[in-house]
C-alpha cells in the first residue's frame, strides 16, 4: 500500500514541484504550480496557489479549501488529517503537523500518534508558525508571526508567543 500512495500522491507532486521550482517565485507561478499539483491531495478546491520548496508529507489526507495559498518553504504534514478551509493563507516557513511521537523510557520513539489539524476560514498564520497535531485554528484567526501554536485558538482573535495565547480579539470591519 505504501509504494501505491508513493506513485500515486508523493512521487507525481515532487515531480510538479521539481520542473515549477525553477520559475520566479510570483503570484502568476504559484498559480500554476497549485494547479498542477490539486490532483494529489485528498480534496483540494479552485484558486489554491503554492509556493516554491516545499515539503507536503500525505497529501491524500489534506483536504485544501477555495482561493488556499501556501507560501515557500513550509512542511505540512497530514498523516493524523489536514483541512486548510477556503480564504486561507499559510506563510513563509511554517510547520504544521499532525502527528506526535511517543516518549516511552524516557526516549523520542519513532512511532507517532496521528492527530488532526483544521485551519478554518478566512485565517492567516503568519511566518514561521508552528501549528502542533490535534489544534483547530477557529474561522478569522490571525497567528502572529514566530508562534508556537500548542492549543486551539478561538475565532476572531489575535494569538501569538511560545507558546501562542489569545493576545487580543479581531477589530470588526465596518
């Protein structure tokens, strides 16, 4: 089963990234480079643009909402199940992963639990945010660049830190 999620998902992806990686880094090829790639994840909806370099472990468990954008070089990972909502924006650097290894003896073991992680609409995680397996990232969340985000964080807020707290809520538009 492993080489078939290999063929299927992983090896054609890397491929896509590979050929588009030598282009500009621009609204126009992160177009291109989304739609070449929406085939390979689980459920991945129209207007998903991507960045250059980078690594997405389990694209058959990420789902991926309308107008998504990623940027470069960030890790998803989606073995516990990844949904990114539509209206979403993923910056520079970021982690998010779904999975946690197991201590046991006092030793990191190689063996992780899955966990699930749901960024839902119209949230922004910043620069090199760390989104931690098993948090759910309410609609209208802004995650402030450099956080550590540990816990679920509520709608319509601010949160930020190491790890990240509720700093403030959002401002409604008029």
């Amino acid at each position: 089963m492993e080489l078939k999620l290999f063929v299927r998902y992983v090896l054609p992806m890397h491929l896509v990234q590979l050929i588009t990686g030598i282009l500009p880094n621009t609204d126009v090829t992160s177009r291109i480079r989304g739609n070449m790639m929406r085939p390979f994840f689980k459920k991945c909806e129209p207007g998903f643009r991507i960045g250059v370099r980078n690594i997405i472990n389990r694209p058959d468990k990420i789902e991926i909402g309308k107008n998504v954008y990623i940027s470069h070089h960030c890790y998803l990972n989606g073995t516990g199940g990844l949904k990114i909502e539509k209206d979403c924006m993923v910056g520079p650097m970021s982690v998010i992963v779904t999975s946690k290894h197991l201590y046991e003896q006092g030793k990191v073991q190689q063996k992780s639990v899955p966990s699930s992680v749901i960024i839902k609409q119209g949230s922004w995680l910043a620069s090199h945010v760390v989104i931690n397996a098993g948090v759910v990232i309410e609609s209208g969340v802004t995650v402030a660049a450099g956080a550590i985000v540990l816990k679920s964080a509520p709608k319509d807020t601010i949160i930020g830190g190491v790890p990240a707290k509720v700093i403030k809520e959002q401002e409604k538009g008029s």
